[in-house]
C-alpha cells in the first residue's frame, strides 16, 4: 500500500509528524506503525518502515476527546519518551488496501505549537482559584499539570532549608500506572536539587542515569525512588523555606523541551498565590484584609467620616459590621454620627478624639487601642481603631479607617503578660542559674537570683552587667560567644569562671541563640559543678594512688614502668626498680595493733617522698610491699646511694602514743635498658632479688641486671 500516496506529499516534508497506525494485537503494545514520514525519523529513533514488521517504538495513546484529540506517548529504544499532541483520523479499509482499524494521526510534539492546549490549562487553573479554595485549587492544579504533561506523577512541595526536610502538600499519582512506588510523605531533599532550587535555577532531568556520577551519587533520592526525568521549578522562597512544583515518570525516560519548562513555570505562577497564603503570618493576613475592598464580609467596621468647614460631621460610608461590633445599625450610625464616639467608654474617649484631631492636622496615618461598649448586653470590647485623613476637595476632612475587635488578642496579649510573669518567677527563684544577654553588648538582659548569687553580683548591679567578666579566660567567652552566634548549641560545656571578687570556680554551661525583647540574645543556663569537679578529680586520684600513703597503686605503677621501659629505649640511658617490703612489719603489727600499723605505713608513704627525687615514682603494691622506679642511675655506687637513703629514712624508729617500732629493709633492685616486654617478668626479678636479700640477712639489697643477665651483690 502506498500510504505516502494516501497522505500526500506534502507530509514527506511536514514539520508535523504523520503516521498511519494499526490496531493490531500482534505487536507487544497493540499498535502497528504502518508509515510514518520525515518529521517522526527526525523527533524518534525510529527506522522501521516495512509494515509486516512490528516497531521497536512502544506506543501509548491518551483518551481521545471530542475533538478527535489525544496525547501520543513514544519510547523509543533508548527507552526516551516523547509526547506528541495529535488528531486522529479513522481510515476506511479501501482506503488502506484491505487493512482494517487503521488511524491517521497528525501532530506536534507537546509543548512545541500547543497554546490552545496551554491557554486551555492556564485557565483551567486560574478559575479554580477563583471557583475553590486554596488548596482545593492547588490540587486541581497539580492535577491538571499531571495530566497536560503525560507523566506518572505531579506534586507540588515544600522545603524547609534548615534540615532539607521535603513536605508534599500537594500530589497527583496517575491512576493508569499499576506499581507506581509510593511517595512518602515528607523525606529528606537531595543537596544538589536544593541548592538549584535556593537559586532559582530549574531542575531539567531527561535521563537521571545521564547525569555526572558525583551529582548522580548525591541525588540518593531520587535514584531510589525510581525516577527516570523530572522537571523541578522554584516557585517560592520564603525565609526558611522553598516551594516547587515538580512532574516525574518513572517508567522511561523523557526529552524535555524548553517549551516544558515554560508551561510548568507559568503553572507554578499560578500555584504561588496559594503557597504564599500558606506562608504568611497571620499578622499579615490581617493586614491584608484591613486594606481590602469596603464590603460586608470586612471583619469589624469600615468606615468614612467627614467634617465640613463648619464642623458639620456626617457618614459618607460605614459597613455592616458595625451592627455585629457595637449593635448599632449603619442606620443609626448615619442619623446620628456622633453615637461614633460615645460608644467609646468615658475613659477612652479623650485619647481617641485627640487621636483623631490629631490626625486631622497632620493628614496622615493613625491608630489607637479603645474599648467600646456593646448596645445590648453592655459588654467591653477592645478595638484598634486606624485608618488615614486627608483634605477632600471640598474641604472637608475626611477620615478613612477601619475598626477591628481585638478583644480576644487583647486577652492572649494580658494572659502572655501573666505568663511571662509567672514564668519570671519560676525562673527567677530556680535553683539553676538563668541569663540573657545582648548579642552585641555581651550585657545582661535577665538574670535570676540564682545567677547573682553564684557571681556573687549585687541584686541592683546584675542587669547590664558584662558577661565577658564572667569567664576567667577572655577567649574562652570569645569561643563560646562565636560558637553560639552560628547557631551551634552549646550544651553542658565546662569551664572556668570566676566571681565578682576573683575566686575562681568550675560551671558547666548551656547556651542557645534567641530573640529577646525585639534583639537577638543569648540565653545561657549555668550550673555551680566546682564540688563535683574536686570529687571527680579526688575519685580520679583515688582511682591511681594507695588511700593509706598517697603513693601510686599498682596499676598507676604499672603505667610508669611501661613508660620507664620506653623512656629507657629512647634514650639509651637505664632505669632501675627497687622492689622490697619491711623487715619486721608483722610483729609491729602483732605488737601494736593495726590501727598503729597503718600509721607506720602512711609514714613510711612519708617518708619515701623526701627520699625520692621529683622524676622518681613510688608505689605501694599492697600490705607491707613497695617499689620505685627511677631513671638515669648510671653506676652501682649511685644506686647504692639510693639504697643507703631509704634504709635510713625507713630504718629509723617509729612513735607515736608510748608505742615505738623499728623495721628493715630488704630491697631487691633491677636495672632495665628498654629490651624487656613484659613488665611482670622484670617485677618478678626484682622480686626475686628481694628474697636473696633477705635470704642474705636482712637490711641488705640485691641487685639484677636485666642486660648482662648476671647478679652483682653489695651490702648496705
């Protein structure tokens, strides 16, 4: 069948695709493509063209509408997907040599030459807006986008800067895509997308696989939640926040035309109406309805009054909503202006017609906070009452304001001022110390009692006092100071502070960056830890040293002799260990009691520590057993000096209460040159050379050298 013949030549050169299409269930997707002409080969890879063959394109047909209109989805081998926007014709069978379920289809790809269908969808949106609420309309839009761009889903979303936390508000999921993975409701943002986003810049994705391994390895989220192409546009950058709309698939990948990007600009346009009412404060909400157009739905009362030349007052407008606020008509308004004044109760009255005289010679804007009283029940209310005057060109004054009933913020205002009361007190008799101060001037703000009495500051001098004073390092605010102005949270931090008078201290503070009073502040919490530092500390010792004598205990011992054994190595220079226990010691204690025993054993603590030089270390391993180990001894004739030292120190009699008690010496010594790895072989040689000496006679020493392995032996 001559099919180019059918649909003219002037297709061959078209920038319009046109194909001929068979329904047929002998290909994979139902479609056979019988011809096709340049424009296609062109916009797809395609190069079948013999019609008994089935494309390698896959084919997806939209629902055609009354217009014979539908959107054709095309994946080529490559697994991109282009959408064309085409007219479908039926073919009558002699028209197609016999073959039946023939179409003609003639289009563009979408986006390119489509603004009925984007004018179509503009308005769509922009009248919903109108028709619905916000987010009702929002959703349509987010829909009808999902829908205009063929993909698997649409969503608009929000993203909190700070902890690139990422909230769909609004999602549209194709209901013809079995499988779709689900969409979490709030995830984390990938650093790359959002910092585009922050910059205004669109995120265009046609092949997530295309992008550049380290961009590809940040977009973790994307790449698990399936996506194949995306387009992202920044809608709305608040303070801490970015709004976008994004449209995904998930099944193929797509080509994205400029044209794409164009149309989901304008659509994000469109939402941003609803994203900013969702971000602004209510303050600002209230401001824009104060300035709104006069009508009945205006909360409170909107109004006009002018005054002649002659002092003649008159209404040229009041709304309804006088009737709700005071329960007088705009009627009664009307008849009788000056009711507008005396509704105002007798000790507000003054202040708000000086406040409108006021404004009336300066022509310029004005507010002022009264309370009213209502016509039937005699109930207060309080109204903010503003608006600006200017000179009308007649004459006349004329005041143009609005009053609105702010009782019930008037209220949340009086019980935050209790709360905030109550909470000064609570804070200012709390047994934590509690302060702000100026972010600028280091001064405080607020201080309880706790904070002064633990300064030791006057009562009356606390508020204003320097902060800086309070640290007794200088850098150490300056650290905390930096730290805590780049939003880092200090928490539970030790440090050095001293009082008013000098007397140094240990707190441990906590810092975090506020507003305080309209400024940014720092409130900081402090605790007094100076006792537990000395337990700690004390424990710490404890934990090291013999509680009877001071000395180190075998464990802190052990720690100085690995040390000794490399300082040795180091510097090729030896050490020596003197191990021995007391000759005598149990028959002092079998004599005197252990009450006096343990007294021997704290002097005999003492007085190895005046024996010992500052770089020797001394140890009691247990009961009546000690040791030292000493560095830098060269000869026999210096360690024997040492020897003489202690037997003399030791040896010499112990009183106390009418008791006396006398004991020896027996020492077993060891010099070590930084070979030896295992430290309790060279304490079992020191104490082996103990025994020899007690076995020598007592009050005597020997000696072991760890590097020649020989004994030498010298009587003391």
């Amino acid at each position: 069948m001559n099919f180019e013949g059918l649909v003219g030549q002037a297709a061959r050169y078209s920038p319009d695709i046109y194909l001929v299409i068979q329904r047929t269930p002998d290909c994979r997707d139902g479609f056979r493509l019988l011809y096709a002409n340049n424009a296609f080969h062109t916009a797809v890879s395609c190069n079948v063209r013999d019609k008994d063959s089935c494309c390698a394109c896959q084919f997806k047909l939209g629902e055609i509408d009354q217009n014979q209109q539908a959107l054709l989805s095309i994946t080529d081998g490559e697994a991109v997907t282009k959408t064309f926007r085409v007219s479908i014709t039926d073919l009558p069978s002699e028209h197609t040599g016999g073959l039946t379920a023939c179409m003609l289809m003639v289009g563009r790809r979408a986006g390119i030459s489509l603004s009925e269908e984007r004018e179509r969808l503009y308005s769509t949106i922009a009248k919903k807006f109108i028709e619905l609420s916000p987010d009702e309309a929002a959703l349509n839009a987010v829909h009808e986008a999902g829908l205009y761009f063929d993909v698997d889903a649409s969503y608009a979303a929000r993203v909190d800067v700070q902890n690139r936390s990422m909230d769909f508000r609004y999602i549209w999921r194709n209901p013809h895509i079995p499988d779709l993975p689900e969409t979490p409701q709030r995830h984390e943002m990938c650093h790359w997308v959002l910092d585009q986003l922050r910059n205004g810049d669109v995120v265009k994705i046609d092949r997530l696989s295309d992008l550049a391994p380290d961009v590809l390895e940040e977009c973790a989220v994307l790449r698990t939640s399936g996506t194949k192409a995306c387009i992202l546009v920044p809608v709305l950058q608040a303070d801490d926040a970015v709004w976008f709309i994004g449209i995904h698939t998930f099944e193929n990948s797509r080509c994205w035309s400029d044209q794409d990007v164009d149309t989901l600009k304008v659509v994000g346009n469109l939402l941003g109406n609803a994203f900013t009412q969702t971000e602004v404060a209510w303050s600002l909400k209230e401001t824009q309805r104060r300035f709104s157009d006069v009508g009945a739905n205006i909360p409170g009362i909107v109004y006009q009054i002018r005054r002649t030349e002659a002092g003649q007052l008159s209404f040229s407008y009041i709304s309804q909503g006088v009737a709700d606020l005071t329960g007088w008509s705009p009627a009664d308004m009307q008849n009788d202006p000056s009711l507008f004044e005396r509704i105002v109760i007798r000790q507000d009255r003054g202040r708000f017609r000086e406040t409108l005289e006021r404004a009336a010679q300066e022509y310029d804007l004005w507010t002022t906070d009264v309370r009213i009283r209502h016509r039937n029940d005699e109930t207060i209310k309080w109204v903010r009452a503003s608006g600006r005057t200017h000179l009308g060109v007649n004459g006349d004054t004329v005041w143009n304001g609005l009053m609105l009933d702010i009782s019930q913020h008037r209220q949340a205002e009086e019980a935050l001022r209790i709360s905030e009361e109550r909470l000064r007190r609570i804070l200012g008799t709390s047994p934590i110390a509690i302060g702000i101060s100026h972010v600028k001037t280091f001064k405080l703000l607020f201080a309880n009692k706790r904070l002064a009495q633990m300064y030791e500051i006057p009562r009356n001098d606390i508020i204003g006092f320097d902060t800086r004073k309070f640290y007794k390092e200088p850098r150490m605010h300056r650290r905390h100071w930096v730290d805590t102005r780049r939003g880092k949270h200090l928490d539970n931090i030790e440090t050095q502070c001293q009082r008013t008078n000098g007397n140094p201290f240990w707190a441990q503070i906590t810092t975090r960056l506020i507003e305080y009073g309209g400024h940014e502040a720092i409130l900081w919490w402090a605790f007094d830890i100076t006792e537990h530092k000395h337990t700690k500390e004390a424990l710490a010792h404890l934990a090291h040293h013999d509680a009877l004598t001071g000395l180190a205990n075998r464990r802190l011992f052990e720690e100085h002799l690995h040390n000794a054994i490399a300082l040795a190595a180091r510097t090729d220079r030896p050490g020596v260990l003197f191990y021995f226990d007391l000759d005598g010691f149990k028959a002092v204690n079998d004599a005197h009691g252990h009450n006096f025993g343990d007294w021997v054993l704290d002097q005999v603590g003492l007085r190895l520590r005046h024996v010992l030089r500052e770089s020797d270390i001394g140890a009691r391993l247990g009961g009546d057993e000690f040791a030292i180990i000493a560095h830098g001894i060269e000869d026999i004739r210096a360690i024997e000096a040492v020897v003489e030292k202690m037997q003399t120190a030791i040896s010499t009699p112990y009183k106390k209460e009418g008791k006396m008690a006398k004991i020896g010496l027996s020492i077993g010594v060891v010099r070590f040159f930084g070979h030896e790895s295992d430290i309790h072989d060279l304490v079992m040689c020191a104490d082996t050379a103990m025994y020899q000496a007690k076995q020598a006679g007592k009050g005597t020493y020997r000696l072991i050298n760890m590097a020649r392995n020989d004994n030498l032996t010298s009587n003391s």
